[in-house]
C-alpha cells in the first residue's frame, strides 16, 4: 500500500523539505512520509526524530536500515495508540487491571501485528498460531489487540464494556465468549500448561501427518506469563515437560515487572527465574527495556523461530502501569486511574485533544496487514490440503476426521459389552478394555497419567509414547508426577480444535492436586477425560492418605463436570460413550482397584447416559417398599441385600445413580419414575462422603457413607470396620421396614 493513502490529514510541515539536517539521498522517501509524521496523530517532537535519523543513517547509510526506522516509528505510535484504549476502556469501567497491559503493550502488538499467522475472519482455521494469556488479569491487552487486527467478537463497543455482565469483554479471558480467545484463562499459571498442551498437541499432529512436500501441520504458539505464573507449581512442572519434550515451537514470554498485588516481587521472590529454565532445558533470551527498545523483542522472536531443538522463555523487563503515575509499582496491578493522572498520560503522547476511544485510521490499517497476510496462509494451506489429500489418500482420511472432531461413524461400536457369565474385574480393569478398543477407532485419543499407567490401567497398547524428538507420533503421554500440569496440559490439547481427545489419569485423591484446572475444563468446555482409580476405601492397605472421602462430592459440586462411579463392565462402557461422545464438557470416570463382585444382570451401557436407573425391581404393579440406592463397587452390596429382602417377602428396587448430574437433567416424570416422592424409605451406599446424598433419599432415609478418613488394612477388612458389606447394608434396610 502506498504510504500517500495514509495521509489521514493535511498538516503543515513543521519543518521545510529542504532543511538542512534532511539527508539529500533519502529525500525521495522523506517527502511521503514527513507529511504522515508530521500529521497530528504522530509525535510532535519531528526535529528529535529527524535528528536521530540522521545519526542513523550516516551510520547505516542503508534504504532498508530507512524503512525499518520508520516502520518503528509507525509501531511506537500504534502502542500510544493502544495504550490510551487501555486507560480508556478501564476508566469506562471503572474496573479492570491495566497494569500488565500497559506494561506489555509493545509485546502485544508485536506479536499480532508482526509475527503471529491468524485469520480473524476465521478464528478456528487449523494451522492458525496459537496466543494465550497465562497472565488472564491482562486480558484487556488481548482484547484491544484483537479488535485492532479486525476479530468481529471484540468490537470496539466491546472495549466499552468492559467487565460489563453478559460483555464479550469478561475481566479474565473466556473461550467460549470470545472467538479468538484460544483457552480460559486466570489462576495463574494456568496458561502456561494450556500453552504446552497446545504446542504438544501441534508436534504430535505434525509427526503423524506431514510429509517432506505437504506440511499440513505448522503453527506456533506463543504465551505471556507474569510474575504470579512464574510462582505457581504448574507453570515450573509444565515448563519441565515441554523442555523434556523439546517443543520448540513453544515460545514463552514472562512479563518481568517485579510486581504482584502485594508489593515488590523481592517479598517472596529471589530466585533466577532464567536460570531455572535453562536448567529446564530451554533457549533463554532477556529483553532489557521493551519500552525503549523494541527491536530486541523482534529478534528475540526471531531467535525463537530459529530454534529446532528447544521451547524458547524470553524474559521482557517491563514497567507495570507504563505512563501513569502508578508506573513500576504494585499499585498499577488494578484500579482506575486519577483524572490528573490520565491528562498527564495523554499529554504524553500528545493525545490531548482526542475523544474516549479514539483509533487512528492507520493504526486499523496496520494491523490489517498481518491479518491479510493470515487470510493469504489460510488460502495457501487450504491449496496443499488438497494436494496432500490427493497424494496420501489414506493419511488424509484420518486427518480430516480428526478435523471433524476425531469421532468416526460407529465408533460407539468398539465399546465392549459383559455378560453376568463373563469373569469378574475391578472396574479399572474394565477401563483398560475399553480405552484400548476405543484407541483402534479413534485417531484422536491421546493421554497418560501421573507415573501410574500400571495401576491406573491406561496404557494404549501398540501405540508408542509421546517422546518426541525421537518419537512424536506416540499417543502415550509419560507425564510423570505432576498431576496438576497433566490437567492444565490436556485442557490445551483438548482446546487445540485438531480433534484430539485427552485423558489424563491418577488416584482419585490425587484429584485434588489438579483440581483447578478440572475446574476450568469444565468452564472452558474442554473435553477432557479424566480416569480417576482406586476410588475408595477399597484401595485397601495404602490406607488414608491415599482412600479418597470427600473427593467425590467436591468433583460434583463442579458445574458441567460428568462425574461417572460405574458399578462393573458395562456401565464402565457407559461412561466412555458419555465421556468421548459429550466433547463440549469434561468427564471423570471413578474406578476402583478391587475386583466387583459381578457383572449385574440389570446395568445397561446404553441406560448410562440417563444418570441413574433402576437395576432390579420385584415390586411388579406395585410401588417398592425401599429403594436402595448405590454406585460404583457398591452397587453389587445394594443388590445382595436385595435379594436376601426378597427373599423375606419384600418389595426391593435397586437404583444405580451412575452420574448425579445427567440425572438431574432428566425430566421431572422420569426422576419420580426411578425415584417416586411417595417411597420414603430409601438408602444410599456410597464408600465416600455423604454429603449431597439427602437430596436422593430424602429426610426419611439413611445415607450409609465414610464419615472419617479410612485406614489401612486389606480391602475386606476395610469395607468391614466401615460397615461396607451385604449384611451391614441389610440391617440398615431392615431398621427402615420395620419403622
């Protein structure tokens, strides 16, 4: 575009053409762009810049060296420009934190209008680069950044609404409200996982899939973290896996503002955050003043590209609240700004006379570069998408129904089914059987777990690990002990859009080492599976420490989440139908360690899906005396003590109560249909915590659970001295019928 076009106005010349301190041999060029920078949207201080052209030039004495100053020149002035919507949008608000993004507003922009590849006319293309925001509190960047480069969901009555219930503007970043927002972000530390999620599920597809003439493959992704991130756990146990793993297309860029919330970061934090990622094993870069000096960040950037062999973490010293009178201190982090404060920002950048949320005409135009740029890759890869699928046929099919969401007609099919003949198992056990069908029919299916595959029962047969350089193409995921990170981890698999469906797997009472980030599956509508074994005190000999009590009722509590306690072999299979069928939403499938006593006649895979059901029933046209009610392992006593009840001449219904959520979503006839209001004599059995179980069996029932940590013995004696056994449960029932 010829730089005449962006003559928005028709300034004066502050300065004649023929001054003196213009070199003659860059005068052609000079003419054109004197009258865009002497235009009031530009710095007024022309004769300063001149003066530091002319320096520059008798140095470099280069047309290139030229326009790579004056493009600096137009950046600086586009960063002035997002600043002031920064300080705009929050004092519209009246809420926000503008701290890290004025900090970081160089970083910002850089990066959407100078390196990342993205479309925003379609904020899902596949081989788009990824950007999340680990520091969320931030989010304000983000969003001026994408308005500017032209993402129809953030316009710019968007940036006026800041914080504003029901705004596509949330106060931290939001997937599911925003296109264009990769991951949910916000508990710091957080994206920093999601990021190496995103960037192990891209080498993984690019091992499987790209061919020396067709890269179908080839995006990066890129992750600003602060100083809270570089605090929590899950960011250092991330950022070990990704240098492990040596994703080099990962790159990290840690907001250094010596600044959290409560003061200066030398109150909690003196380590050398660069030297722990070398050690790490990462490629180290420092930035020392972003603000003055923005060209360091681009070739930061670029060293980062060229790297082949590791992620890349580049350090940006930056100054929290950047112009305000907040700059460089704690206070910056949020809040609004004094009225004297904001005049005496404007006045800095000669902005006095503009309007609330003004954009400077070239500013747009600028950042539509970069996504007319994107608009072209687009084009090209959608080109050698189809050449790839002309010349590999079969590898094409695979990876257009990952693309379609890595679910292939029929795949229910390779579910397994069980007999009550069939040989018993602990439901663990069934797990392992239907993960590895299942991996036969889904291309997608990809995990592993915290250093328990064994015990845990998650490896995918024949199907290699993760290992990459070495072996990429592996879908077993060796996460080691770091619970939380493999959360955070498959959260950005899940997010990826590449169809790829993540399971991650531990004890259940090590649920709560990840339990923030199963909480953003659920709010960020990630898919993940979560196996969750040795699910109560049935473990046995571990004893409390590792028996899980009320881990169960916390992950319910969690709304969205699909929490499933499968009984045997075919509600095991339920549950995975559930699980991989529901992508918007995560699942945990509960298992135990100890064998079942059976596979029970009345469980059906398909009846899963309705959350609770009833198993067995002797009442005929009548209504039941008592419904016992139970889950996982438990639901085998339910039923033994059915039957000696029946055999005492009464009426017995047994209820599995698989998943509590999809049961409340049934409808009202249904519910009273497997829980009819009139029978009141009801007991739950459950190995866990009984809070939540009064909503099942009413005032006039008994809820049978753990009310106290669990012990260490064999499991039959365990479930013994918790009254978890056939004859404890029947006297329970009997005390009710006999009211």
């Amino acid at each position: 575009m010829a730089l005449s076009s962006l003559l928005f106005y028709n300034p004066k010349p502050l300065l004649p053409l023929n001054s003196p301190r213009i070199p003659k041999t860059t005068f052609p060029k000079l003419r054109i762009k004197a009258h865009l920078y002497r235009s009031k949207d530009y710095r007024l201080s022309w004769v300063e810049e001149l003066e530091k052209l002319n320096g520059h030039l008798a140095k470099e004495n280069s047309y290139l060296e030229d326009d790579v100053f004056f493009q600096s020149l137009i950046d600086r002035r586009a960063v002035d420009n997002m600043r002031m919507l920064i300080v705009d949008a929050v004092q519209c608000a009246q809420a926000g934190h503008p701290g890290m993004p004025l900090g970081m507003a160089e970083v910002g922009y850089h990066l959407y209008r100078h390196v990342m590849r993205y479309n925003p006319k379609n904020p899902k293309w596949f081989n788009r680069d990824r950007f999340v925001l680990s520091a969320g509190h931030g989010c304000l960047l983000q969003y001026v950044c994408m308005h500017l480069a032209g993402f129809e969901s953030i316009q710019l009555e968007d940036l006026k609404r800041l914080c504003k219930l029901g705004s596509r503007t949330p106060g931290h970043p939001e997937n599911v409200l925003t296109p264009g927002v990769e991951v949910t972000t916000g508990p710091l530390g957080q994206g920093v996982a999601n990021a190496v999620g995103l960037a192990l599920a891209e080498a993984h597809l690019a091992a499987r899939f790209n061919k020396p003439d067709a890269m179908v493959v080839d995006h990066r992704t890129y992750c600003i973290m602060g100083d809270g991130c570089a605090m929590e756990g899950i960011s250092n146990e991330a950022a070990s896996l990704a240098g492990h793993w040596k994703l080099n297309k990962l790159t990290l860029i840690y907001d250094d503002n010596h600044n959290t919330i409560d003061g200066d970061t030398m109150l909690s934090l003196s380590e050398d955050i660069v030297a722990r990622f070398e050690a790490l094993g990462w490629n180290t870069i420092t930035v020392e003043n972003v603000h003055e000096d923005s060209r360091s960040f681009r070739e930061a950037i670029r060293a980062a590209h060229n790297e082949t062999n590791r992620p890349t973490f580049i350090k940006v010293k930056s100054l929290i609240g950047r112009l305000s009178a907040k700059e460089g201190t704690s206070r910056a982090h949020h809040g609004t700004f004094k009225g004297d404060d904001v005049k005496r920002m404007r006045e800095k950048v000669k902005w006095v006379d503009r309007e609330a949320f003004h954009i400077i005409p070239m500013v747009y135009r600028e950042m539509e570069k970069q996504a007319e740029h994107g608009e072209i890759l687009e084009k090209r890869w959608n080109s050698t998408l189809r050449d790839y699928q002309a010349k590999y046929p079969e590898e094409a099919k695979e990876f257009k129904v990952l693309l379609g969401g890595g679910l292939p007609a029929g795949w229910e099919n390779a579910l397994p089914k069980w007999s009550t003949s069939d040989p018993v198992d602990a439901t663990r056990g069934y797990s392992e059987k239907c993960l590895n069908e299942l991996a036969k029919m889904l291309p997608g299916l990809i995990g592993g777990s915290a250093d328990l595959a064994n015990s845990n029962k998650v490896h995918l047969k024949g199907h290699g690990d993760f290992r990459p350089p070495v072996s990429a193409t592996g879908r077993n995921v060796r996460y080691g002990v770091r619970e939380h990170a493999m959360a955070g981890i498959s959260n950005g698999i899940a997010l990826h859009g590449s169809g790829l469906i993540p399971f991650a797997a531990t004890f259940l009472t090590f649920s709560d080492y990840m339990k923030n980030s199963m909480r953003l599956s659920a709010l960020s509508h990630a898919g993940v599976v979560y196996i969750l074994t040795h699910d109560s005190i049935g473990l046995g000999e571990d004893g409390p420490t590792h028996q899980p009590i009320e881990q169960l009722v916390g992950l319910r509590a969690i709304p969205r989440l699909l929490v499933f306690r499968p009984a045997d072999g075919n509600e095991t299979s339920g549950a995975y139908k559930i699980a991989i069928a529901k992508r918007d939403v995560p699942s945990v499938i509960a298992l135990s360690r100890q064998k079942v006593t059976a596979n029970l006649d009345g469980t059906s895979v398909s009846d899963v899906e309705k959350g609770g059901y009833i198993i067995s029933d002797n009442s005929g046209n009548d209504l039941p005396e008592i419904i016992l009610i139970g889950t996982g392992s438990e639901l085998c006593l339910c039923e033994a003590s059915a039957k000696v009840l029946r055999g005492e001449r009464r009426r017995v219904r047994v209820v599995s109560l698989v998943c509590w959520r999809l049961f409340d979503c049934q409808t009202e006839e249904y519910k009273e249909s497997v829980l009819p209001p009139t029978v009141t004599k009801r007991v739950s059995v459950e190995a866990g915590s009984p809070v939540g179980w009064r909503e099942y069996v009413g005032q006039g029932g008994v809820v049978h659970g753990v009310e106290d940590f669990g012990a260490s013995g064999a499991y039959l004696d365990t479930f013994k001295k918790f009254g978890f056994t056939e004859d404890k449960v029947t006297k329970i029932a009997r005390s009710l019928l006999d009211c």
